[in-house]
C-alpha cells in the first residue's frame, strides 16, 4: 500500500481529483472548504473499502474514490480533512494494516 499526505493541496491538484472523482465543481467545493490536506492511500480494492472505514472512524475525515485505470487494479481513496486529522487517519490505517495482516 501506498501513502502520500498532500497539506495546502493547489488548485491543480484539486482539480484533477475532482475530475478523477466525477463530481461537479460546487459539489467538490463544499467538499474541499474545510480540507487543509489530502491523504492519499492506494491498494487493492478489499484493503481501500476497509481502510475508508477505518479512516473515517478515526479521524472524522471523507473517504473519496479516486477513479482511474490501472492494470494492477489498484484503487486510489483521498482522505479529506484538516491536517491533523488526515495525518490521525494515515497513522491510523497503517497500524491497523500492520496488525491485521497476518490474520486469515
């Protein structure tokens, strides 16, 4: 799994997410209003569905799917949120991840 934390994200790279996302630009402008930063994970599907629940009960942020193609099958999730939060989420979901991993 893959994670970067954009803080202060610019205009084009909103843009792009709102683009990759599918939704309209006001509707992404009450989403992006009280967002400092961006978390982005990417993984398997399975692994993004449980890490947008883990993230939104930890920190109190909004999981977005980031749509696209890839050929692995990858899913990208941006988290938004203020930074603090964002970077409560991330630590969150890497502990949980490190922990479950090994259990069937």
């Amino acid at each position: 799994m893959d994670y970067r934390i954009i803080q202060s994200p610019s205009t084009g790279a909103l843009e792009i997410m709102t683009r990759r996302m599918g939704m309209s630009h006001n509707t992404s402008q009450e989403l992006f209003k009280d967002c400092d930063a961006v978390g982005l994970v990417q993984g398997k599907l399975i692994d993004m569905v449980y890490v947008a629940d883990i993230a939104e009960k930890a920190a109190g942020i909004t999981a977005v799917d980031i749509r696209g193609s890839c050929p692995q099958n990858m899913v990208l999730l941006a988290l938004f949120g203020d930074t603090a939060s964002v970077e409560t989420a991330i630590e969150d979901i890497q502990r949980k991840m490190k922990t479950t991993r090994g259990r069937k």
